[in-house]
C-alpha cells in the first residue's frame, strides 16, 4: 500500500505520516525503488496514534501508549492511570480556560466598544509592559 492509499485510509495527510516515520513512530518497509510499503498493520498503528492525538495525547505519551498495546503482559491499570492523568491535564486546562474567559469578559464588560479611541481592553494588556 502507498502512503495515498495509507493517507486515504487514515485520514492522516501524507506529511504527517512521514513526520511519523521520521520520529519512528511507524517504520513501513520499503520497496526497491525507494518508495514506502505500508502493510495493514501500519494502517491500524497509524489510526491507534491518529485516534490517541484526538485524545489530547502527545507524542511520547503516544510512544508509551503503543508499547503498552503491544505488550501483552501489561496491566491495564498501567493504561487507566494514563487516561488518569490526561484527565487531570484537560481539567486543569478547563480551569485555566474558564479563568482566561472570565477575564476577558469582564474587559469586554468594561469596554464601550464606540469610536473613541480610549480602551481598558488594551490598557489592561499594556500594564507591565514597558
């Protein structure tokens, strides 16, 4: 199977499976002209990271994910206490996102928002700033 196929089947643009290979995520066998093999079993290992970065997974934790997917010998309290962890992650990033919305609102509040050229939107970005 070529990377279009690969691509096609995936939902990945091509330059992000190669960026894959680069990194050794995927490693596709290659033919004698040069060009990437890929074999069912990258395709599936291609969708396991595409759907695990849909998670909010990064590289290594992908990188660690797959090694425990591979391992038949793992326990999936090893797996649980990651998504533990992602968990933890996203709602602190809820919490930071909410406390970034609140005070962007009550610029916004305090805004006019007329032709005058005075506002506290930029006055409050500017404090500190020399």
């Amino acid at each position: 199977m070529n990377i279009g196929d690969v691509a096609r089947s995936t939902g990945l643009p091509a330059k992000t499976i190669r960026y894959y290979e680069d990194i050794d995520l995927v490693t596709p066998a290659r033919a004698s002209n040069g060009y990437r093999e890929y074999v069912e079993q990258d395709v599936h290992r291609l969708s396991f990271i595409q759907r695990a970065r849909s998670l909010g997974f990064s590289i290594d934790e992908c990188r660690l994910l797959l090694s425990l997917y591979n391992d038949k010998q793992r326990a999936s309290s090893d797996v649980k206490s990651l998504a533990l962890a992602k968990i933890d992650e996203i709602d602190r990033k809820i919490e930071e996102l909410g406390s970034l919305r609140s005070t962007l609102k009550t610029l916004a509040d305090h805004c006019h928002g007329n032709s005058r050229p005075d506002c506290p939107i930029l006055e409050e970005m500017a404090k500190g700033v020399s």
